[in-house]
C-alpha cells in the first residue's frame, strides 16, 4: 500500500488509478468497521450465555448434591 501511494505521489499513477485500485478496499474496510459493534455485541451474549450454563449446571449440581436431605 506504502509503495503504491509513493508510486501515487511520484506521478507513476493518476488518481483515477489510484482511487479504483483502492475504493473496493476501502469500502470493504468501511463494511467491516461497521459490522464491528454488532460482532462484538454477539461475542458478549456468548459468553453471557456460557457463564449462565456454567451456573445452571452448578445449581444443578448441588441440588443434586442435596436431594437426599
């Protein structure tokens, strides 16, 4: 990317090279910038979740534990 930009800078390239060699990237940079919060918010709920089971499990386990008295 460094050494198309310098490529940019020294004439070698036109803006209108530049700008279509480099809009898909940026765009898809841009998609994936945006899709960020909305995976992160997903991650969390995981492990939400998995921390829940574990505690179900774990009331599971003791009342188990406990039903003979």
């Amino acid at each position: 990317m460094a050494r198309t930009h310098r490529l940019y800078l020294a004439g070698e390239i036109t803006a209108h090279g530049f700008g279509q060699f480099y809009k898909p990237t940026e765009e898809r940079l841009n998609q994936l910038t945006a899709e960020l919060p909305k995976l992160q918010a997903e991650v969390d709920l995981m492990k939400v979740d998995r921390l829940s089971e574990a505690e179900i499990l774990q009331e599971a386990t003791t009342l188990y534990d406990r039903w003979p008295s």
